[in-house]
C-alpha cells in the first residue's frame, strides 16, 4: 500500500475532529443535510465578493476567503467519505469526460 495521500490525511483529521464532538452519535448526517451544508458553505465563500467594484477577491478580506474556501473543502471531503467517493479516481474520471467534452481547440 502506497503513502496516504494529502486528501486522505486532511479526510482523517476531519473524521477525527468529528467524532471528538460527538457529530455522528453513531449514525451518519443524512445526505441531504450535508449537501445543504456545502451550499451554504459555498454561499458564504460568494459572500465574501459581494459588493466588491471588480471581479476580483477584495485584499481585506483574504482570510475569510480562505476560511470559506476551506468550509467548502471539508464538506467536500467529509460527503465523499460519508458516501464512500475516491476523490483522486473520480477527480481523474471526471477530468477524462471533461477534455472529451471540452477539446482544445487548435488555431
């Protein structure tokens, strides 16, 4: 067996950082439940370019994108363990309909 992956070490501690307060109480968070968490995980991060004059990120506000960013990140990871997904196989699987559907085009 190979080294644990970057995703696999960060699904661990937040397994862990789970159980230590008793989220699950022995039964899993419905799926719907934690699909609605990721959405509004990731309104948040929307939220935070609000109101800006450009489309770009505002520079005092970096930390609470990230800590959104991160939000989105653990129940990304937390659904696709609950679910039992392979991120890195999806992610590859995924990436081989992408480059089908959207081709480089040559000039």
């Amino acid at each position: 067996m190979g080294e644990m992956t970057n995703l696999e070490n960060l699904t661990k501690e937040i397994i862990k950082f789970r159980q230590q307060r008793g989220w699950t109480k022995g039964k899993a968070i419905a799926c719907k439940n934690m699909a609605i968490a990721l959405l509004l995980e990731a309104a948040e991060f929307l939220e935070v370019f609000g109101w800006t004059k450009d489309n770009g990120p505002p520079e005092n506000r970096r930390e609470d994108l990230q800590d959104e960013l991160i939000d989105v990140l653990y129940w990304v990871l937390i659904i696709a363990h609950d679910l039992n997904i392979n991120i890195e196989k999806a992610f590859r699987r995924k990436m081989k309909k992408n480059k089908k559907k959207y081709p480089v085009k040559k000039k």
